[in-house]
C-alpha cells in the first residue's frame, strides 16, 4: 500500500478490548461508548495519519488496523448483503 | 426405501400439499425415484462450462439463506478470485439453519436431499472445485439427528465418478451463529467456528485459504431445478424484482410450524389464514421485521410490500392476546446469548437491550422507569454496524421493529397496562449451554 494512499481506520473487533487508547490520540476521529470500545467516525483526515499510525502501533490489542480506504465496488442495494457476513 | 422414513413425523414440520407443485416432493426420496421425479441431471457435454451460470444470472437467483445476494455475481467473485489467485475454489451448500423458527432448509434435505447434492454437483464442475461440502447441523432434537444418517445415504447412492465432483458432509454445532459464512469456514477449517476479522472476504478466501462460495441449501437446489428446467421456469415464479420458487416456514396460531412453498408476490395472508386475530407478523426471521397486522392483512410477499426483506423465509403470526414486546424480549434474550461473545459492542450491548425490554415488556416496571425506550435505542445505535458478522446488526433490525410497530402497546405498558394477556413465548428460543 503506498503511503499517501487513502485509509480508513478500522476495529478488529474480535481483538479490541476497550482499552482506550486510540480516543486519547485521535480524539477527532475516535469516541469511546459506554462500554469503552472506540466509535470511529468519518474518513481519515490527511493531517491525522502520523497520529493514527501512532494509535495503530500503540493499540495494546494490536485491534486497531489501517487499511485502504473502501471503494464502492459493490452495488449496495441491500445494506446486508454486502456486508460479508452472511448466510449465503 | 430407506429405513429411516418411519421418523419423517419426528420432524415439526408439515409440507402444505395445496402449495406444492411440483417443486418438492410430498415423501422423501432416494436417487432413483429423484431421477423419476424431477428428470436426469444434465450430464456435462450438455451443460458446457459458462452455460450454468448464464442460466443462473438469467434466472436472476438470489440467496435464500438471509442475506439475498445474487448468485450470478459470487458466482463471478470466487471465480475471478480462483484464477487472481490460482487457486481452484472450494464450495459449501449451507443447510445450517441455525434459526430455532426456521425449518425449510432441513424440510428440503430430508424430503429432496439429491436436489441439494445434483445443486452442489453442477455448482462444483461450473466453478472446477475441488472442494465440495454440505454443512449442516450436528445431532439436534425433534430427530434431525435423523437427517444426518439420512444424508449420508443419500451420499452412498451417488456415482461420483459419474457426478465427477466428491462431496463432504460436515456437521457443525447448531448454534445460531454457526451457519454465518465466516463462521462456517472457520469451523471446516477446525477453527473455533467464530467469524474472525479479515480484510479478504469468504469468496476470496474461505475454505483452507481457497476461494469459497458458500450458498444456502435452498439456493443450491434451485440451481439443479435451473439446469433441468431453464432460467425462464424459474422467472414464471414470483416476481421480476424476486423471482423464483421460495420456501417459507410458517407460523399461524396455535398450528405446529408448516413449511410452504411459495413465492414472492404471493398474498400473505392466506398462508396465516387459521391464525385469527393478529397483532403483527414477524417476517424474515429472527434478525427480520415485524409488521403491523394492518399492513399484514393486505401485503403481498415482496420487499417492497412488506418494508422487509423475505430473508430465510420465517412467517410468524402473532395472535392478538399475545403481547408483542414480550415475545420479542424473549428472542432478543435468546440472541443476546447467542452472541459469540468476542466483539464488545455485541457481548455489551444486546444482553442489556434484552434486559430493557424485558423491564418494558412488564407493564409495572415500564411505568415506573420512563428512560427505557430511550435507553433501548442508544444502544442499538452503539450496537449496530459494529461486529466481525451481522448478528448485532441483525439483532437490532429485529428491535427496532418491535419499538415501531409496536408503539401502541409501548404507550400502554407506559400507562402500568398489557394489552395482550397470553405472555406464554409463541417461537422457539432454547436455553442453550454456553460455549465459553
């Protein structure tokens, strides 16, 4: 992935334990629920990449994952169904 | 025959005659009678490669597991990724139901499991697989542990060198997650049968790191009706939006469950006919909608009628002296404890949305606390969209219904009263072991 790529923070959230770290580093992009776990809201702004790499390094989880920012490859008629999981 | 009919009555589920037309047989079959039933299956000189998924995009199938993807479009997504990748694909007819209501997919592999197998066999050569497996519940009660030694009879009687595809049975816990695809693949892989967290899909890679279709058994069998009969017998049911036959199971009143075969675009109210008064009807399954009894009354069997999708096919009346956030506390609980417990947002959030409205299913306890509404919907706001699979998202589809359709009654258990006065649970929701 090249560095200047677009990316979307997104959560394992299987690995995530809602330590919290991530909101206190990326306080404009990461809230916290009422359980602890991170809401994270809108696209990456470019001025906060270095921070989110930080936030991704420092997850104690390692549950903090940058990736490519999503394309709209699929036709999302059904909100459901493109999401991965599914039952066939 | 088999020895195995004399149990066909241990199964909760009766086939409604006047709906069958052909589609499913009324008593099962072994492979002999199968082939007399419904034609040969087209051997492969007659149904060169690319034809089968033409017919499939023609006949415009979509997955009858829940979701309702189309299959001409996974079709294309594991191929493309087999050969990205040079991996030959693997295959997986889904008859997990995993849904306690939900009963059509075992129905169609005890009457018609040579359909699902011809389906996988056809899906296996289109796609050049060397994987090719059905998955469904292991040992459950109501004898479908039954259905297991009946399939692999059904098994034992096909030619593979003739079918040219071998086909696993695998046999996975019945739990409601169970037959979600990620799930699926990670318990075929002898994982620990949790969706895990992937960048790359199930049909990119799924089954010991192959490209996976996995398809719902009902799907899977469609596909063996499409090559005997052709996309245009398919397109004569339902509708241009959701063509195609469809299996429903059935609740209406006090009768024991039904599996009907349908379609979209039929009226629904005929299959809850003997249900009398109605308060609602919950459509889809138990990550589906309920809808009001007004709306019922009229609708037709389609997405657009019904503001909900048909998803896997559960029809759910509830009568009128039930009370509707009652019965939907009790699913709601039943969910929040099938959760897999590894994502926060769902292992936090559903078992307190359950605790909520089972304090606003009693009349007492939500006169007393005005905050519950409000509180149920804050959290299915932090709940939703934030999971590796669509159990919360699901789980809070199914709330939300419940809080509009059942608004009225909310005022009134506001106001200290229940309009329903039978707060007995109408479906299935088994106390199961906790895995963990």
């Amino acid at each position: 992935m090249r560095d200047n790529a677009p990316r979307d923070l997104s959560v394992d959230w299987a690995a995530c334990q809602g330590h919290g770290l991530c909101a206190e580093l990326l306080p404009d992009h990461i809230t916290l629920d009422d359980w602890g776990y991170p809401i994270v809201s809108g696209p990456l702004s470019p001025a906060a990449a270095k921070r989110a790499r930080r936030a991704v390094a420092d997850c104690p989880a390692l549950a903090l994952k940058l990736r490519a920012a999503e394309q709209q490859v699929t036709i999302r008629s059904n909100p459901a169904a493109a999401r991965s999981a599914h039952r066939g | 025959m088999t020895a195995t009919d004399n149990r066909t009555e241990t199964l909760v589920i009766e086939p409604q005659q006047a709906q069958g037309n052909g589609v499913l047989p009324s008593r099962p079959l072994n492979h002999a009678e199968h082939r007399a039933y419904y034609g040969v299956l087209p051997a492969p000189d007659r149904l060169p490669l690319g034809e089968l998924a033409s017919m499939i995009g023609h006949a415009g199938v979509r997955g009858r597991g829940g979701a309702g993807f189309p299959l001409y479009r996974k079709l294309v997504s594991v191929s493309g990724a087999a050969r990205a990748r040079r991996i030959a694909p693997a295959i997986v007819a889904n008859g997990c139901e995993g849904e306690p209501a939900s009963h059509k997919d075992k129905h169609l592999l005890w009457l018609a499991p040579h359909l699902v197998l011809d389906g996988l066999v056809l899906l296996g050569r289109e796609l050049r697989a060397t994987r090719a497996v059905l998955a469904v519940e292991a040992g459950a009660p109501n004898g479908r542990g039954d259905l297991v030694r009946r399939l692999r009879e059904a098994l034992n009687e096909r030619d593979v060198r003739q079918d040219g595809v071998r086909i696993e049975l695998a046999e996975v816990p019945g739990r409601f997650i169970a037959g979600e695809s990620a799930a699926l693949v990670s318990t075929l892989d002898g994982g620990p049968g949790l969706p895990p967290y992937s960048e790359l899909s199930v049909r990119e890679s799924g089954v010991g790191g192959a490209p996976t279709l996995v398809q719902n058994v009902e799907t899977v069998a469609q596909v063996a009706l499409i090559a005997r009969y052709g996309p245009d017998w398919f397109r004569d049911y339902g509708t241009a939006a959701e063509p195609g036959p469809q299996l429903f199971t059935v609740y209406s009143g006090r009768q024991r469950p039904r599996v009907v075969h349908s379609a979209a675009g039929a009226a629904l109210a005929p299959l809850i006919a003997d249900a009398g008064p109605i308060d609602a009807v919950l459509v889809g399954g138990y990550h589906g909608s309920w809808i009001p009894a007004p709306l019922a009354r009229h609708a037709r069997l389609t997405e657009a009628d019904l503001g909900a999708p048909l998803g896997a096919g559960l029809i759910a009346a509830l009568p009128a002296d039930r009370c509707g956030l009652a019965e939907t506390a009790h699913i709601v609980r039943y969910l929040a404890l099938e959760s897999a417990g590894q994502c926060g947002p769902c292992l936090n959030g559903l078992p307190r949305i359950a605790a909520a409205l089972e304090q606003l299913a009693d009349p007492h306890q939500a006169a007393r606390d005005r905050g519950l509404l409000e509180r149920i919907e804050r959290w299915c706001g932090m709940v939703e969209g934030r999971g590796l699979c669509h159990h919360p998202d699901g789980s809070v589809r199914l709330v939300r219904s419940a809080l509009m359709t059942f608004r009225t009654e909310i005022a009134a258990h506001h106001a200290g009263q229940c309009t329903g006065g039978d707060r007995r649970p109408l479906l299935p929701a088994p106390a199961r072991e906790l895995v963990h």
